[in-house]
C-alpha cells in the first residue's frame, strides 16, 4: 500500500470503532439479527447528528467471522447494502475438532500446565460439555460436513482401524451417535443440574439446527471479503482427533465397547465382548495429542476454505500465534489495517453525489 492510497481511502473519514458484542452462547443466526439492528440504529444515529454515515466495515475473531457472515445473508442479518467490507481473523470457517476434543477431554492446560484458563473454562469434559452441549453456539463451532471425512480417527497399538465421518456427515455420525464410546456426547454430562428442558433430545435437536445453520451458511461471503488466520506447524491444532486403543485382545467388536472408566481428560477404560463373545475388561484407550498446522485452535484445513473459495480479495496466511491472543500479533494488525484501508478505498458516497 502506498502512501497516496492511504490518504486517498481516508481523506476527510472518521473511522469511529465500535464493539458489538453478542451472547456466544445462543445461535449465531439469532446474534446476528440482534446486531444487525445494533449496526442499523448506529449509522442512523451518526445521520441524525449530521454525518455522512452509510455502511460499516466489520473486523471479526474467531465464531465472530461466522457470525458476520450471517449479518449478510438474507434469512439471518439481512444487512449485506450497510457493509463495506469484512475482515475475518482467525474464523473456524468449517468448524474445529478441538470442540470435540473439549467436549471429551476439558480444555488444554498448555506447557508444563501453566495456562490457568481451563479451571475456569472446563478443566474435565463433563464442565465443558454442560455448558456447550446446551449452547446452540457452541455447537456451532463442530467440524460441518465441508470439513470432510476422516477426522475422528481410532487406532489400536497406532495402527488406523477405522475412521469417521464416512458419509460426510459429522453430526449423525459422530455428534449424534449414541451409545458408542466414541462418540461426541456423553449423555450424563449435560444436565448436572437435572433439569426437565435439557439433556440428550434437546441437544440432538441442537446439533441438527447447528448442520442447517452450517449448510444454509456454506457459500455465504460478503463481496468484498479479507482474512487472516494461522497456518503455523509449530502449533499443533486437532487437524484430526485419535483415539488409541492400547490393548492386543481389541477386535472387530471394538465398536460396541462401553466406558468403565473415565478420566475426562482423554483417557478412558473400556470393556465389552469379542466378536466371538469372549468378555474383555479393562482395555485402554487414550486421546493422542494435537497435530496439523493452524493456531493451537482452528487448524489449516479449516481456515484454507476461504482460500479455496475463491470469494476474498486478499488472505494472510500467518505464523507466530496463538487463536485466542491473535490479535496481540502485529503480523495479524497490520493485516488487518491493510485490509479495513483496502475496504474503504471502494466506499462511493452516494449522499455526497
């Protein structure tokens, strides 16, 4: 960018900022209405106290990219003509397995267990999943079915014996999937407080509205699109999930095993029969550590769908960060300066014709 282009995209602007926050919790879909109105009311807001205000340029993190492209789409926020332009950082475009990988296991403690951010966040998987399994947000967060297949792996001694999806289709066959060890939920997890509105149903009913949610979304980019995000090898971030079962006896039965004992913190003690129904006890299996470039969070295979869309007009494919402090990064700011200078170079100011 040179320094003529800067002056000419922000000769006579303000560029006031403004925070929209939003309940993560709830649907995205729901979010963005209720911002959309946010952003409606603030620019005339700005027209009634004499400026020439006609669109917002939204800079997103993280579930925030996500809902900023529900903000544009016609059932959802419906404003697409009061946007300029969208910067995504570090958006989970296709979801992330570390979601499954929380829900399962707790957060992660980081080196040497120094990070305090899982004992308030979920230290075990039965804290994290109370809250995401009754979270339509949360859930929105899971690998969709563009994600592809594969990504939940199970090896026995390391070896692959088998993978899911198969069918390219992540929630019923492994967010829904009842009564197999592997699966997302465990049902005894989601309502510690023994309420009559939640548990298993409500959540399946979550997890089916999160897939319309994703489909509905799949192909939803603002014209004038950029992003950033993390494709560093150095931080590992559940490009797949793995399950290893540490045990000989373990046979074409393995499916149908049932948890004796769990750590929830990714190790587990199985029993069940043998193909040929001879009983088995104590086999284990463990949750093997995170792999695949990203940012510790979101992996590559992710976030690289903007990039395979075609849809964006610049993309920073970034090293150097962690997905929560990202924006701590100057790599990522200066991006992200980039990009909002880039939008509004293509402002045309209809009120000032």
């Amino acid at each position: 960018m040179t320094e003529e282009e800067f002056k000419a995209a922000t000769k006579d602007c303000l560029f006031p900022v403004h925070a929209m926050g939003y309940n993560w919790l709830q649907s995205n879909e729901d979010s963005a209405r209720i911002v959309s109105r946010r952003i409606k009311n603030l620019i005339l807001d700005y027209q009634r106290s004499g400026f020439a205000c006609e669109k917002v340029i939204i800079s997103s993190h993280s579930m925030g990219g996500l809902l900023a492209r529900a903000l544009i789409h016609p059932e959802m926020g419906n404003i697409n003509d009061k946007i300029l332009g969208i910067v995504h950082g570090v958006m989970p475009a296709l979801g992330a397995p570390a979601a499954y990988r929380r829900m399962r296991c707790g957060f992660e403690e980081g080196k040497m267990g120094m990070n305090p951010a899982p004992k308030f966040l979920g230290n075990f998987g039965s804290e994290v999943t109370a809250v995401l399994g009754n979270a339509p947000g949360g859930l929105q967060l899971l690998p969709n079915c563009a994600y592809g297949n594969g990504w939940l792996e199970i090896r026995r001694n390391g070896l692959l014996v088998d993978q899911f999806p198969k069918n390219g289709d992540p929630y019923e066959e492994i967010s829904c999937l009842r009564n197999r060890w592997f699966g997302l939920l465990r049902e005894e997890w989601l309502n510690p407080a023994g309420s009559q509105s939640a548990g298993i149903a409500r959540t399946m009913k979550l997890l089916r509205e999160a897939r319309k949610f994703h489909l509905d979304l799949a192909d939803t980019f603002h014209e004038q699109s950029y992003a950033h995000y993390g494709a560093d090898a150095a931080r590992p971030s559940w490009d797949r999930i793995v399950w290893n079962l540490n045990d000989t006896n373990v046979d074409a039965a393995w499916t149908d095993y049932r948890i004796t004992n769990d750590s929830r913190q990714g190790k587990l003690v199985l029993a069940g029969k043998t193909s040929k129904g001879v009983p088995v006890d104590g086999i284990s299996a463990e949750l093997g550590p995170s792999q695949g470039a990203g940012d510790q969070t979101v992996p590559l295979r992710s976030s690289d769908r903007q990039l395979l869309s075609n849809r964006f007009k610049a993309i920073f494919r970034q090293t150097g960060y962690e997905h929560q402090a990202s924006f701590s990064n100057d790599d990522a700011l200066h991006s992200t300066m980039f990009s909002i200078i880039k939008i509004a170079a293509t402002m045309k100011w209809g009120s000032l014709a």
